[in-house]
C-alpha cells in the first residue's frame, strides 16, 4: 500500500479509516477514508460492491490514498 503524505491544510497525520453498509442482501457498500488526525478533512471513496474478494477492498483503499496524496502542482 501506498505511504500516506501528511494533511495538505494543516501537516497533520493521516490516518485510513473502513466503513461498510449492508444495502440488502449480500451487497454492500464499502467505504475507504483517510482522514487527518489533526484538522479532520477527509478524502474518501465508496463502492457498492457484491461478493467482492479482499483485492477489491485494497483497490479501493489505493484510490482513497491516491486521492489524498494527489496535490496541485506536483
């Protein structure tokens, strides 16, 4: 997994956070967060997903950290 950079607002730490929903069913909607520890902004993604194996939920926390380390201008 990718290593997170720290908050672009504050410098604070990040931290990855899972949440998921039964939506009916066997399907569920996953959710992978990285929040700052410090100020609280979040950068997050969602997936309905159904029988999914464990690469899928990795995949998702990849897109999270992708998105919380993306920063204009780099």
């Amino acid at each position: 997994m990718q290593e997170l950079k720290t908050c672009p607002f504050c410098g604070g730490e990040a931290k990855t956070i899972f949440d998921y929903n039964q939506v009916g069913g066997d399907s569920f909607v996953v959710s992978a967060y990285v929040k700052c520890s410090q100020c609280g902004v979040v950068r997050y993604t969602t997936k309905d997903i159904k029988n999914a194996a464990f690469e899928d939920v990795i995949a998702l926390f990849e897109k999270a950290i992708t998105l919380w380390n993306t920063r204009t201008g780099e």
